[in-house]
C-alpha cells in the first residue's frame, strides 16, 4: 500500500513540474471583454543559401475563444514572394498519435508587410490569428506535434517539427513538439 501511494506522489509531482511556466504577454479585462496571450515562442527556424524563414507561436483567449497566432517572418536578399491568409487558410496540425487538428483562420484577408532592413535584405512578415473548436484542441494537450501544414490562399507548405533545437536568432533551446502540452493550459483559465 506504501508503494502504492509513493507511485501515486511521484507520478503527480511529475505531471506537474512536466508543464512549462506561463509566459502572459498581455492579460486585459475591460468592458469590452477580455484578452489573454502567452509570450511567442520559436517553432520552426530554417536558414538555406541566404533565405531564412521563421514561425512563432502564442496562444490566446479572447471572450472564451481558444485561438493560435501565427507570425511568419521570411529574410532574402533576393524578392520574397508573399504568402497570403484568406478566408479558406487553415492549419493542419498532425499529432504523434496520428490524429489531424486543423484550426480556422480568423481575419480579414492578408499578404503581410515587406519591409528591407538596414542591410539592405528584403523581409516579408506575415500574422494571422487561427480559431480552435470547442473540442479539438483537448488532443493537443496529451500527445506532441510531428508536423503542421498551412493552407494559404492559393498554396500549401509542410513544416516538419522537431523534437527539440536551439534558435539561431537568440540561442535559446525551444521544444516545438510539445509546444501546445506545455502551454495550452496558460490560456484555459
């Protein structure tokens, strides 16, 4: 019975400590309502032969609603061709227990902003907001990400995440598979 409820201890402190601390960027409540939403996070890098493409999380809620910013920043010297969010973009999230989660995009159409930078390189960013169901985010929180698709307006790209890497914009280690078990729970309450 003693080794019963250590077992019982050690899996619960473990469950625990398994989750990583909330980063809130902003909490407001106000008349209008109320708006919450985590710190972004790195979930993919890829630099190949001077063109970088970069994605960051953060999770929000507002009024209730579960949703998933999406920021999308593309570096070249050469012209960047755009990406556009439309009224049919989605993203399609596929779980390491094979099941497929696909959150809507919530906004009006958008191509970003191209800006060049000071040395002279062309950079193309692009934000969108994604809306779960009710329901079907529940997955996300107990098995890891192995790889998202977003469907922009007119094409699909495939980003392949990683179990873990460590950022080359600020050499922090982030964990992209485990992105939504560890941080879905800063924006429930």
């Amino acid at each position: 019975m003693n080794k019963l409820i250590l077992g019982a201890l050690l899996f619960l402190t473990l469950t625990a400590y398994s989750q990583k601390p909330c980063e809130i960027e902003t909490n407001v409540t106000d008349s209008l309502g109320t708006y919450k939403i985590t710190k972004q996070s790195i979930i993919f890098e890829r630099k190949f032969a001077g063109n970088a493409t970069n994605l960051f999380f953060a999770l929000f809620k507002e009024n209730g609603i579960i949703g998933l910013e999406l920021q999308q920043i593309k570096s070249s010297e050469e012209f960047i061709k755009a990406n556009c969010f439309d009224t049919n973009s989605k993203i399609f999230l596929q779980l390491n227990n094979g099941k497929i989660i696909t959150l809507f995009f919530s906004g009006n159409e958008t191509c970003g902003t191209l800006i060049r930078n000071e040395n002279n390189q062309n950079t193309r960013i692009l934000v969108g907001s994604f809306l779960f169901s009710k329901s079907n985010y529940e997955e996300l929180k107990s098995s890891p990400v192995t790889f998202m698709r977003i469907s922009y307006s007119g094409e699909n790209i495939d980003y392949p995440f990683k179990t873990e890497f460590t950022a080359e914009i600020n050499k922090k280690t982030y964990q992209p598979e485990n992105y939504f078990m560890d941080y879905l729970n800063c924006v429930e309450n």
